[in-house]
C-alpha cells in the first residue's frame, strides 16, 4: 500500500463538524451524508423488514454504518410513501429478494369523493408515527439530534391518492387537488407541532423531500401553483415556532422550479439536497447564498459503476462545492442503493480525504 491511501484524519466529530456549518465556522474538511437506509440494514446484516419495522434495530444498523464510513447526516426512520400508512392505506414491507423499501399497495384516496372525506388522522397513532417517536426517543437517550420527515404536500398528496389520480385532478378538477393538498398540508404542520410539544423546538431536524415535484413529472407551471405554495406555507408555519433550520431533499430533475425555490424558508442555513440531475453550480447560483448544498453523486454510478467512477464523480461535486458561501456536504443525488457495493460508498469518503 502507497502513502495514497493514509487518510489525514479527522480534527472534528460529526456532531461538531454540523455545529460548525450551522454557525457559519470553519470545518476541518467537507461532511458526508450517505442517505442510506436499506443500505444499513445490507451493511449489518439485518433484514429490511427489520430495518422499517423495528426501530431500536434501525437505529444501531444507522449508527454502525455512520461509524464506519464516517457519516455525518443525522440518522433518520421511516420511507418515502409513509403518509398512505398514516391516513389509513395499506404498506408492504419489502420482503423479496430485490425489494428496497416498503411499498403502497393500496391508496386511502381511490375517488374523488374520498377527497372530499378526507380528515386529518389523530397524529400520534396515525401510522408509522408511533415507530418515529420511538426512533426519536432513543435518538435522544443517546444524544443525538432528533430528525422526523413531515413529507412535502405535494409528495404525500400523491402518495395519499396516487401520482395518477393527483396529476389528472390538477389538469381536469383543480379543486380536488387544492383540497388534497390542504388536508395533508395541515397534517404536516401537525405533525411537526406534535415533536416540537414532545421535544420542544431545539435539536430537532425537520425533513421535507419533494420527488413528485420534479420536472420529470409535472411543470413548472404545475409546480408554482400546486407545490410551490403549500411547501412555503408548511416551512413557514414549522420555522415560525422556533425551528432552526429544515433540510429539504429537491429529488429528480428541478432545473426549472430552482427559481421557485428561492421563496422557500429553510432557516438560517437551511441544509437542501439535489438529484444528480441538478448541476451543483446552478443549486450553489440559486441557492448556496443561504443553505447547505448537499450532493450529487448519481446514484447509479453508485450501484452499478466502479470505485474510480464514483471517486471521480465525488471529486467534481467536491470542486463545485468548495464555491458554496454557506457549506457543502457531499453526498448521493438520492438514497443510497441498498446493494451498493461497500468499496463505491468507502470511494465517496476518500474523495473528502484526498480533495479537501
């Protein structure tokens, strides 16, 4: 082995390194959030229907894999469809051979007059809430920043009624989806209101992603009118009761709506996230003034690419976000393949060593 390969070592602690871009201070070199969910639960040896069911066992599978390839993304429960469950759908917990995360297999909106009907569930016994504030009560017993996902409107409104049923309502009834998006906006608000009670507002993490709204999907046109202001609304009203900061994940390819996210709060920095679709130096144009940027290794390249691949790709993220004035984090585009192979996440952690 050549001296190539000695690493520089750490001056900081993961906790003190997000501290530190928190407080606009000096890092010892640029973080790592691996996004990984299902990979954790491969890197243990833990089943994924033990990783999205039993939160104690997700807990340490997060904490195992964050030691070891040095993650610093505070560790999170849950999945992306989780507000079919909490409105009263159907969840499948992955099980076969090439699942990767649960899955809806039946909607709890499946007309229109099923909107019409929709109530917002009792918070604290409305799906995998339970499993969430448990996860979190442990996060705390060990010390660790609190994280729960409150969704995106737009993204638990398809995930509610199913992307199809939202897509043709915005075209043909607008109404419906307006309403759609009002239940599940108040939801979210409610949610978050019910950590902040538990917790109170400090040391927590709020998540909101917003997949659905990418341009692969709907317009941005589409965006403005249906996500855009619902996503404002949610942040606001979740900053405004003492909040820090919200880290938002913008999934897929939102060239377009990046103008639109300029009237979004995150908190002062807030921390947001790309699709490898999203060129870093346009994310750090519109919105490296005011957030962390986080990204964008393609995930692919991840899974099916070779290590110098994926350390390649790390050092032109790395370049990119040296230029972000509020930080940067490198990290996947999206989550983590679950069978990635160990040696492209390790490539992502070297980049950081050798182009920091």
């Amino acid at each position: 082995m050549g001296s190539e390969w000695k690493f520089k070592g750490d001056e900081m602690t993961s906790q003190e390194r997000m501290n530190a871009l928190l407080m606009r201070q000096p890092v010892d070199h640029a973080g790592l959030f691996l996004f990984a969910r299902g990979f954790c639960a491969k890197n243990t040896g833990i089943s994924l229907r033990e990783f999205y069911a039993d939160p104690e066992k997700s807990l340490e599978a997060q904490i195992w894999t964050a030691r070891m390839y040095g993650n610093d993304e505070n560790l999170k429960f849950g999945f992306a469809s989780s507000a079919a469950w909490d409105f009263g759908g159907e969840i499948k917990m992955p099980s076969a051979e090439f699942d990767q995360t649960p899955m809806v297999v039946r909607y709890p909106v499946q007309s229109e007059e099923d909107v019409w009907k929709l109530e917002i569930p009792y918070v604290k016994r409305a799906g995998m809430v339970p499993l969430n504030m448990e996860f979190c009560r442990l996060q705390e017993k060990k010390g660790l920043v609190k994280t729960v996902s409150i969704g995106a409107p737009f993204m638990n409104a398809a995930n509610v009624c199913g992307l199809e049923n939202l897509s043709r309502w915005m075209f043909k009834k607008p109404d419906l989806a307006h309403r759609l998006l009002r239940v599940v906006t108040d939801y979210g608000i409610r949610l978050a209101q019910y950590w902040v009670e538990t917790f109170g507002p400090e040391n927590i993490e709020f998540r909101t992603s917003t997949p659905t709204s990418s341009n692969q999907v709907i317009s941005p046109k589409h965006f403005k009118e249906f996500s855009l202001p619902y996503l404002k609304e949610l942040h606001e009203k979740v900053l405004g009761v003492g909040v820090r900061y919200m880290y938002t994940h913008i999934c897929g390819n939102q060239n377009l709506n990046l103008p639109y996210y300029t009237q979004v709060p995150f908190g002062d920095p807030g921390i947001v996230s790309f699709g490898h679709e999203v060129d870093l130096t346009k994310a750090i144009e519109f919105l490296g003034d005011r957030c962390i940027i986080v990204g964008n290794v393609e995930p692919r390249v991840i899974l099916m690419g070779s290590p110098d691949e994926v350390y390649g790709l790390s050092k032109e993220c790395i370049e990119k976000g040296k230029k972000a004035t509020r930080g940067f984090i490198l990290g996947p585009g999206c989550e983590l393949p679950p069978m990635a192979p160990a040696c492209n996440v390790w490539a992502m952690r070297k980049a950081i060593n050798d182009f920091e």
